[in-house]
C-alpha cells in the first residue's frame, strides 16, 4: 500500500470525508500545510453541520421541507413580511419566549412553523 493509500483508507478510519473529498483541490492551490488543514477541516465541519440539520430536518417529520423564503404573501395576505422576517431571527429562542401560531386554515400556520 502506499502512502497515498494509507492516507485515504486512515481518513476514511476517522470518517473525515471532506478530507478524502476536498484533499486534491487543496493540495494543487499551493496553501500552505496549516492553511491547507484549516480549509480541509472548514470544508468538514460546513458538511457535518449540514448533515446534522438534514438530519434533524428528517427526524422531525416534517410533512414538506418549508422554508421562510419559500412562503407566499400573496397567499397569505394577512401574514405581515415584517413579522415573518422578525420571527425567523430566532430572536425568541434567546429570549426565552413562546410563539403561538393562530389564524384561519390555509393562512400559512405550518409553513411558518417548519421554516422556522
């Protein structure tokens, strides 16, 4: 085995899969070897972070992946964008504070909810 092998069979042992993904592109841009780590563990933790929200998302059971930015006014006319954009700050999780979600049905109760 060579070297090269024994470096992508020891990085998929740690399960540093952006390390094997991302290592050539690195290698080739000339970073110096504590920058170049610092890119490979950016790129790794940006998709551990990802996976985690994936997953989270998923065990949620969210009949439909909503987002904030997916939400229609239009549809919703009553929704004030002003209110919308203030609750997806989270602003409320840090503050402690309750959000109590209350209209007509179809008014975009569960969207907000899972966009949120």
């Amino acid at each position: 085995m060579d070297k090269n092998e024994e470096l992508l069979s020891e990085l998929k042992y740690l399960k540093l899969k952006s390390f094997v993904d991302y290592m050539d592109e690195v290698e080739s841009s000339n970073l110096s070897l504590r920058d170049s780590l610092l890119e490979l563990c950016r790129h790794e933790v940006r998709r551990r972070h990802d996976n985690s929200v994936l997953r989270r998302i998923k065990l949620a059971g969210f009949p439909k992946t909503k987002t904030l930015a997916m939400l229609n006014f239009d549809l919703a006319p009553r929704l004030s964008r002003e209110q919308v954009n203030n609750l997806g700050t989270c602003k409320f999780i840090k503050e402690k504070r309750n959000v109590l979600l209350v209209g007509d049905s179809g008014g975009g109760k569960t969207h907000l909810a899972i966009g949120l």
